[in-house]
C-alpha cells in the first residue's frame, strides 16, 4: 500500500528520473518495467514501424506483432550524442555491466506468456546486435521474430527430425515443450555479404569474410542476450539439427543460398535461473602474460 505522502515523493523524484532515462536505456537497466517507456530509447530505437506496449502479451501475440517477420530496425545512424550521454559515469557503469554480463544464464523455463513490453525491449536489444564489432562493416546478421504460424512449423519439423531418431513419443513430447516457450528469434547470417574487398568466402580462411562474418554475427547474439537480460528477460541460444534442415530455412522464410542459421535465440521471463556453470579453467589457465 502506497502511503499518503508517496505520491509526492514521486511527483518531486519525476525531473530526476527522467534525466536519467537514457542512462537507463542504455542496457543497464535491471528492471523490466522502467525501460520501455523512455523516449530516449525511442531515441536509439529506429524501427520504421510503432512497437506494441500490450500488456502480458500471450504467445499468440507475435502473430500479429506489427514487427513480426524481418526485424524493421531502420538504419538511421545511432545519435552520436546519445552514445555519448549512454556512456557517462564510467565507474558505476562498469559495475552495471560487469554485473550484467556475470549474471546472464541460459534459461531453460520460461513463463509461457512474455512480459508486457516486450517487443520495445527485443527492439532495443536488436540495435545493441546491430552495434557489434564487424570486420570490414558487412552488417551480416539478420533477425527473424517468429510469429504463431512460424514458430509451429518450426516445432512440427523438429517434432518429425526428433519422432524420427527417437520415436513418436519423444516427438509429441518435444512439440508440446517447444509450443510452450513463448520467444523465438532466428538470427542468421549473410553469405557472401562484403565479398571483392579482401575476403573471401571461406571458413578455413582465418581472414576471410565468411569467419569474421560468423564471428560478428556472434558477438551480435551475446549484445543481444545481454541486452534483454538487463531489462530481465531471459535467453536460450540454441543450435539444433531442425536449424540447419532446409525446411527449417523455409519455415522461417530466408533462403538457403542467402543467409545461414547462427541460432534460433528462445527468450521470456525466466522460471528460474540456474546457478552459474562451474568453470573448469581459472584465470591462471587461460591468462598468459606475455612479455
Ligand atoms: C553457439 C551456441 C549454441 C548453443 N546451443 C545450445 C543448444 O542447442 N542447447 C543448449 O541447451 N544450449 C545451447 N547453448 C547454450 C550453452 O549450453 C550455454 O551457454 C552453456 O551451458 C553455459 O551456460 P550459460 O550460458 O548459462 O553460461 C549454446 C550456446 C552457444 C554459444
């Protein structure tokens, strides 16, 4: 129960907060609940079409998401001015962001409906994607928000690869699971994109544009995953065989030829979030200190 003088508080606290908001947007901020509203998130947000705010938007929703399909981040440069207010105070951002990377998880269990605001939130954590590092500028990631229909025919492929290697059974049980995860995101990456100026088309080519193409587009999942787990929705990045069937490629609607599956990323507020994973190696394994 809020009590007779919280309200003032809050009217005098209003200015303050509201100065704050782009240090807020910057993928700092812990809480779902205080991001979305921002206008200066909207300031780094360039989609060509308005996000939905609807609240505890069930699975379904993504049907009819208006940015269902290719992702519409436009390509309006970033203002420079707002990268710079986004980067002020670098102590206790330093702080936010260590923490922010430590305690990101896989998450396995999702609530089965997606927290309200959630598409200005995918929205944001795309643009800090779009913001990885990338040899030669290729911009090779591509993003996919699978909708009701897509996402079905995704479980019902995997259902059938998996009905195949270990029976009916374990197939409708796979389906049921899938059907229940409420985000789906595929990200893929160009082939070919940057091809003529020094890179060619080859994984084994330590320089080529094919490996650093995959690596950026890796960098740009982890800006992603860490972007929606500040604003506490949670992420699975998975690779399974279903991404790399053809049918996978014509469920989701990119061409094999084009681009390639770098992981269909599951996201939503987490069930529970499991414990780190216990590292194998310490810092003295893996740090040499050259002279
Ligand atoms: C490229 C890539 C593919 C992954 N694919 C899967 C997967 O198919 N299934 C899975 O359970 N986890 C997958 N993961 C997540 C890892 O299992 C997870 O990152 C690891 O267990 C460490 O846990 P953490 O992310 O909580 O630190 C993948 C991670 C990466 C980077």
């Amino acid at each position: 129960m809020i009590g007779g003088r919280a309200p003032l508080l809050l009217l005098a606290l209003l200015p303050l907060v509201q100065s704050s908001a782009a240090v807020r947007a910057a993928f700092i901020a812990p809480s779902p609940t205080t991001a979305s509203s921002s206008s200066a998130r909207r300031e780094l947000i360039t989609s060509t079409t308005p996000s939905s705010s609807s609240s505890s938007s069930p699975p379904s929703s993504l049907a009819s998401s208006p940015t269902m399909g290719k992702a519409r981040i436009g390509r309006k440069r970033m203002d420079a001015a707002v990268i710079v207010r986004l980067n002020a105070r670098p102590q206790s951002r330093s702080r936010h962001v260590q923490g922010n990377m430590l305690g990101r998880r896989t998450i396995n269990d999702f609530e089965t409906t997606l927290p309200p605001r959630w598409e200005s939130s995918l929205e944001a954590a795309i643009a800090a994607a779009m913001h990885a590092p990338n040899h030669r500028r290729t911009e090779p990631w591509r993003f996919y928000l699978l909708g009701e229909k897509s996402r079905g025919r995704v479980c019902a492929l995997n259902a059938e690869l998996v009905a195949s290697s270990r029976g009916e059974e374990a197939g409708r049980e796979k389906f049921r699971r899938w059907m229940c995860i409420p985000g789906w995101l595929v990200v893929t990456c160009v082939k070919k994109v940057g091809d003529g100026d020094g890179g060619g088309w080859d994984m084994a080519d330590p320089t080529g544009t094919a490996r650093e193409d995959y690596a950026a587009c890796c960098c740009a999942v982890q800006n992603l995953c860490l972007s929606l787990h500040s604003r506490g929705i949670g992420t699975k990045w998975t690779t399974g065989a279903v991404n790399f069937d053809g049918r996978f490629a014509d469920a989701v609607g990119f061409r094999t030829d084009e681009e390639y599956t770098v992981g269909t990323i599951w996201f939503g507020t987490p069930l529970r979030t499991p414990s780190p994973p216990v590292k194998k190696l310490g810092l003295e394994d893996v740090l040499t200190r050259v002279d």
